[in-house]
C-alpha cells in the first residue's frame, strides 16, 4: 500500500457545512412546492442538494412535472432564499475553531461551493468570513457542478498541492462524491439534513 500523503491544504463546502443555510433552502423548496400544491418530500430534498441552483431546481420541476421556465423558479428562489435568511444565518458549531487552528498551523484554505459567486461572496460577508480563505471556487468558475469532480481538481490546482494532500470538508454525498472523484481526502461532516446520505466513499 502506498504512503498516505501528508495533507497540506483544505477545501472547504459552504452551504451546511459551514453556515446553517440547509435550514432555510429547505423552507424554501417546500414555499416553492407548496405554492404549486406539492409537497418537498425528503428524497426530492437529497436529490437537489449540493448541486448548482439551475440543476437543483430543473430536479425539482422534473420532479413534479411543473409548467415553470427554470429562469422563474430561479428568480423566485432567490427571492424566498433571501427573505427566509433574514436573522436566521449562523455559522456552524466549530467552524471558529478549526479555522483557528488552521490558521495557526499556516494551512492554505480555500472555499468550493456550488453556488453563484455573487451568492457566495454575499453569505461570506454576512458572516464577515471573507478574508479567512484563499480564495473561493463558485459555480461559475466551472463547468460542471458537483458531483462532478472538476471544482476540487480545480481547488487543488489554485492550492498547488496534489489532490491526495487537500484535504475537503462536505457535508453532502454530491459533494463528497466530487471530492472522492478528484482523489482528494475527503471527510464527510453531515448535518441533520444530510444524515441519510451515502458516505461510503469519503
């Protein structure tokens, strides 16, 4: 068996795993469907998370066969995100702590998430996180969304360490399943929506 190689740098997820915002993503899909007379059940919930806006939301019209252009739902998503957001934003439990730690120890860090930059950079000010990372991968700086590996083959590049060295933190199974692919040390760290998931992988 070869050596296991010394991690050097970290990746981290955003949504779940280092703020809170799975709570409100859930209030909305469930504003969403309830508008139009569905229910957001718990599979069609694991389904869209992780994944970018537009692919989470074309899951959910597929899903229940809506009428809605994926551009409404986005634009009416956004809106009920935000709205729902207000005063309920947190960081999760620990998440001061490690970034302490790393800091002291002179780690590299960066954030991969799938979402927008614009939505990215918002929830990082807010939780005034901004300047304790490198840099920060969006949606938009690549092709293709998690699960696809290219966000923490990417990551590793920018962080000039090999995959095995990046260490990823997700707390989904699409974004443990990106980070396995591109051969990162991934550790799994599931919240309460996400403990069903399959983590066989990380």
């Amino acid at each position: 068996m070869p050596p296991v190689p010394t991690i050097r740098a970290v990746a981290f997820d955003l949504d779940g795993l280092m703020v809170n915002t799975e709570d409100v993503y859930q209030e909305v899909g469930s504003t969403l469907c309830q508008r139009r007379g569905k229910e957001f059940v718990d599979e069609l919930r694991h389904k869209m998370m992780g994944q970018p806006a537009p692919v989470a939301l074309a899951v959910m019209i597929e899903w229940h066969q809506f009428s809605d252009p994926i551009e409404a739902l986005i634009v009416e998503s956004e809106q009920v995100f935000w709205e729902c957001l207000e005063n309920r934003l947190e960081v999760m439990p620990g998440l001061h702590e490690l970034l302490d730690k790393l800091e002291a120890a002179k780690f590299p860090k960066c954030v991969a998430t799938s979402g927008a930059k614009k939505y990215a950079a918002q929830l990082l000010s807010l939780v005034e996180l901004s300047d304790r990372f490198d840099f920060v991968l969006t949606a938009d700086d690549v092709t293709h969304g998690k699960p696809h590996p290219e966000i923490y083959t990417l990551a590793a590049q920018r962080l000039d360490v090999s995959p095995p060295a990046m260490m990823v933190l997700e707390d989904s199974a699409n974004g443990c399943r990106a980070a396995v692919a591109a051969g990162a040390c991934t550790i799994a760290v599931p919240s309460a929506h996400t403990a069903g998931h399959d983590y066989s992988g990380p």
